[in-house]
C-alpha cells in the first residue's frame, strides 16, 4: 500500500452536488473543480471560512479549487471523483476517474446511462445501488465496482452532530415538542414544495415543530414562504436553507429531527440512517427505477396523498414501535456496511491502487 494520497479532484456540475465529497475531501484533501466561472464564484461564496486557518492561503479560505471544463482536465494527475454522470476528457496514462454521484434514490441518472461506462471505478453505497445500475442497464465490470457504503453516514453514525447544537442552528424555540423535517425534490422529480408547504405550515405547527428544507434549486422559495409565514403569524416553523451547504448539511437536519416527510427525493433513503419514521408525500413522477421490494421505500412507509390527515399520520407514525425495524431492515437491505467506516474505505482504496 502506498503511503500517500494521490492528488484527489472533485468534478461536479452544480455546487451542491460537492457536499456528497465534503467527508472524503475532510480527511483526504483535494482540489475541487468548478466547470466555469459561474461556479467558481459560487464555490467561494457558499465554501467560504471552511479552511480557515492560519496556514490557509486560498482566497476566503475555501478549499482549494480551480474552473476547468469537463473537456480540459488533460493535464491532470492523480484521481479525478465525479458527483456528476457526464464524460471527463483527462489522460488516462496520468490519471484515473471514481464516479461517486450524488444520491442513491429511485430517479434516473441526470444525462445517458451510458456516461457511467466512461469511469475507470465507481464507488459504491450498496445494493440499491447496484441494483440502479441493473435497472439502468449499465453492466460494468465486478472490479471496478468498489464497495465503500454512505460517506456522509459517517459522521452521523459517529456521533459528530449534536441535536441541541443544530436545535440552536435553526432558532427552534419549544423543544418539548416534535420537529418534522419536510424535504421534498424539486421540478425534475415533481417536487411537493409548493404544493403542500403552505399546508404543512397551517395544520402541522399545531402540534410540532415544521423545519423546512428545499432542494437545492428551490432554495430561493424559502423567503417567499417564511414572509408568508410571518405574515400570517404561524410559529413553530423553521427553516434550513440547502444552498448554506456548510451550515445546513443534510445530516445536521437529519440528527435534529424526529420523522422526515419527502416525496421521489434520494433522502428518503438516507434518512434510513436514522432510524426515524418516514412518510412519503405521493406525487405524479412516473419514471422511477423498478426495485425489489425491500428496496422499495414506497412499500413499507405510509403515503399522504393530499386528502389524509397529516398530523394524524405523524402521530401514529411515532407511535409505532414496529415501525423501527421495518426502516432499519430497509437500511441495511440498500446499503453496506453503516460502521461509520465508509470514508477509510474510500482512501484506503485511493491509496492502494494509484
């Protein structure tokens, strides 16, 4: 085994698509690589302060990045992790390609299928993962196929966030009662945002804590809908903004709250991490990859369609004891391992073969 990382790079084709590197960059460093100036400015708005320190030297104290486009990485040397399914032009005598992505839900790929094909190795989360790629119809080879688990289970499996901590974070004010967190999708997915937020809001708060969070690309919703909050003096509402990708990780809404409702987002099956009730709020997204049914989260979780009483739903939903094991069969059934180990995995991978 080798005894130093390789230069590590970070391709993605959305800022918030890097969050998915965040644990291996963390411990194995890198470079990030922003597609154009447009992200690049977004890299260094949204990543500021993340390596502030005295020995930092980048410009407000991001992480190391640069902007290259896909087709321009030839003068790259060490490995290249892509969170995105698109095509890298790099030399393939000086380099080496790990397609990572960014989420193992039951959406289909961004882009052809057959981009997968490009990577020299794909690391992968479990078997709901593979079985997306079956059901893809995208046949790489065993060995290429690298078997790491979650990376962003890890630090929530080793106890890195704090409830209270992440409580204080959203401003939550009763914390006797029940936080829900309502994260659906957005267009691509038919995300429920706009459609059942206002809902929520009004008869939810009655009873629990609601901490909101859009997809990524419906981030700017949020202060129309917290003005619209105020306006109408609903409290017990709280908000978690996807585009502040430092302050608001996923898991730390994840740790802070009791039961998660979503719709065709790849976070309902994150959320299995947590052991928590789901609810699934239906929509009219068809193209869904087919999945056995221990993988399929629509077969074991309730389903609100719109005309059942949400607030009773979340009820019996913390109510039953039975519930936990169902969820935690589920998570072990789509993903490996959940030791807290995934990113160790990961470098020990890096280190060993390049």
């Amino acid at each position: 085994m080798k005894s130093e990382m390789p230069p590590v790079y970070y391709f993605a084709n959305q800022i918030y698509q890097f969050s998915h590197a965040l644990p291996l960059y963390k411990l194995a460093g890198g470079t990030f690589i922003c597609r154009d100036v447009k992200r690049y400015i977004h890299f260094k708005k949204y990543f500021r302060n993340m390596d502030a320190s005295p020995q930092s030297s980048t410009l407000f104290h991001t992480p190391p990045s640069i902007f290259r486009n896909r087709k321009k990485l030839t003068n790259l040397k060490g490995v290249i992790v892509s969170l995105a399914n698109t095509v890298l032009s790099y030399d393939k005598n000086a380099c080496s390609s790990i397609f990572l992505g960014h989420g193992t839900g039951d959406k289909p790929y961004g882009g052809s299928s057959d981009r997968l094909l490009s990577y020299d190795y794909h690391f992968i989360t479990g078997d709901k993962h593979m079985q997306k790629l079956l059901d893809s119809n995208v046949k790489i080879p065993d060995e290429r196929l690298i078997k790491i688990g979650n990376l962003r289970f890890d630090d929530y499996v080793n106890g890195k966030f704090d409830r209270e901590v992440e409580a204080d974070r959203l401003g939550i004010v009763d914390r006797t009662r029940k936080n829900v967190l309502y994260a659906p999708t957005w267009s691509w997915g038919d995300g429920t945002l706009l459609k059942y937020v206002y809902r929520f809001a009004q008869e939810i708060t009655e009873r629990y804590n609601l901490i909101i969070r859009p997809h990524y690309y419906d981030s700017k919703t949020l202060v129309k809908i917290s003005t619209w909050a105020k306006k109408n003096r609903i409290k017990h509402v709280y908000f978690s903004n996807p585009a502040t990708l430092l302050k608001s990780d996923t898991m730390a809404d994840f740790i802070v709250s009791d039961i998660l409702i979503s719709d065709t987002s790849s976070i309902l099956y994150e959320y299995l991490i947590t052991g928590n009730p789901i609810i699934v709020a239906t929509n009219d997204y068809k193209d869904l990859h087919n999945m056995p049914s221990e993988m399929d989260i629509l077969q074991h979780v309730p389903l609100f369609s719109g005309s059942e009483n949400i607030v009773t739903m979340i009820e019996e939903s913390l109510a039953d004891a039975n519930y936990k094991k169902t969820l935690n069969d589920m998570l072990h059934s789509c993903f490996y391992f959940n030791d807290g180990r995934a990113v160790e995995r990961a470098m020990n991978f890096i280190e060993s073969a390049f």
